[in-house]
C-alpha cells in the first residue's frame, strides 16, 4: 500500500503560478480492487520570493485501514525558471505502519547536484538541467499541456533516490469521467514506466482541460495485479460551476 500513497502523491501534485495554474486544495477518494483504501489531501499556496509549495497528506481508510495505519507527508519547493519547474527541496515522511520512513532532497543548481538525505546513509547524486523530482514532475506536464495542448509525448528526467529514472509519458483518447464534482471532460494518458524496476507496474491518468490539466481520476496497477483508482471529490480554489455535481459526499 505505501508504494501506492507514494505513487498518488507523486502523479496528484498540483501548482500555483502564472500560467493560470493557482493555489488550490483538493481531496482525492482511492479505491483498491473496489473497496475504500485512503484519502488524499493537497494544499498549494504561493509564498514569497518566486517560491511555491505544494504539501499533501494520504492516509488508509476503510477497510485497508483495518491492516495498514500509514500516513505519507510529502511537500516540495520550487520555483518557475524560463517555464521549468526548477525544485529547490523535496520531502518525504511516511509514519503510523510498521516500518517508518525519511527523505530530503535539497537541490544545489550551481554546482548541478542534489544532495539526498534519509538519516542512515546521506549521498550526492549529479544531475543536468531541467532534472525533476518525482512529487512535482506534474507541474510540468500541465505547464507543456497548457502551453501545446495537441502534444502527444513527453518525456522526463527524475532524480529519484539514487539515480536518474526516466518518464515518458504517452497521449491516449479524450473520455468524460463521472466524479462527485460531475462529468468532466479529460484526455487520458499513460506513464511509460522505468524499464530497468517499474516494467511491471501501468499507471493510467486522466486530465481536464476546464481545470487546467489538473489530474481527476488516476488508475494504477501492481506487480501483483492490485488495482487501485483515485478520483477527485472536492477542489476548492479552482471554480467548478460548469460541471454539475452528482452522488456528492461529505468532506
């Protein structure tokens, strides 16, 4: 379950800035083979000298909240470079299981280097220009959305522990989700993904244009076969009063 909390935070990231990206709040429902799993929480706000942060909370519910008490936090700082995402520091904590877990990247631009820190063995990994982290590599995929709304590929460089993981990312068909915010028009796409460690695993997500490429509904498949759905429930900051809601639920 964890490789999943990590996997909602890391595709569900959202952002505020010019572009018509703003600071918002958003609550995801994630599913597992059809049972309540969790719920995502994000915030975004807009600080102070260029700085952005995005933070978010998943925790289990229902009936997985019977076997797993996992909490995963996860917050990012960066700044908007020439329409590059530029990270500045990235976050991890994951409590309340059996096993608890830290990291903390820190990002050094002038010497291209990332120093990695997960309070047992700290490293330093070399990185180029325009290199991500996996928690905010979706604020750059609505940026290249927004600014070319027909491209049908992307590809991203991601310091991800160790070493640099490679993201490509493939436009599939347009579809209407039903969501408790109503229908909402995406386009889908499909994350390629690592070949050397993650070949086993599909990751499917759907983007709406009426809000700003934000991610409403993410589907992702295990190893083991385990499905598990996120779709979103609420969003506050982003208006969305064209869409009418339905089976709506309580915060």
């Amino acid at each position: 379950m964890r490789y999943f909390f990590c996997l909602v935070l890391l595709i569900l990231s959202p952002v505020a800035f010019a572009q018509g990206l703003d600071d918002y709040s958003a609550k995801y429902q994630i599913e597992m083979n059809g049972l309540q799993a969790g719920e995502l929480t994000q915030e975004l706000e807009t600080l102070t000298d260029g700085l952005h942060r995005f933070s978010s909370v998943t925790k289990a519910k229902g009936v997985v909240a019977l076997f797993r008490r996992d909490t995963v936090k996860e917050s990012s700082l960066w700044i908007l470079s020439k329409q590059q995402t530029q990270p500045h520091q990235y976050l991890y904590q994951r409590s309340g299981g059996k096993k608890d877990k830290y990291l903390r990247m820190d990002f050094d631009w002038r010497k291209n280097s990332v120093h990695i820190d997960d309070k047992v063995h700290p490293w330093n990994l070399d990185i180029e220009e325009g290199t991500l982290e996996k928690h905010v590599y979706q604020v750059q995929l609505r940026l290249d959305l927004l600014k070319n709304p027909q491209q049908t590929n992307f590809n991203y460089s991601i310091a991800d522990g160790g070493r640099i993981k490679h993201y490509e990312i493939e436009r599939l068909e347009q579809e209407t989700i039903t969501t408790p915010l109503g229908q909402i028009a995406t386009v889908k796409f499909k994350r390629q993904r690592d070949r050397e460690s993650d070949k086993d695993r599909e990751t499917t997500l759907w983007c709406a244009p009426d809000l700003n490429y934000l991610p409403v509904k993410l589907e992702h498949i295990e190893k083991d076969g385990t499905k598990f759905i996120a779709v979103i429930r609420r969003l506050d900051g982003i208006s969305t009063s064209a869409f009418q809601p339905v089976n709506q639920t309580s915060p």
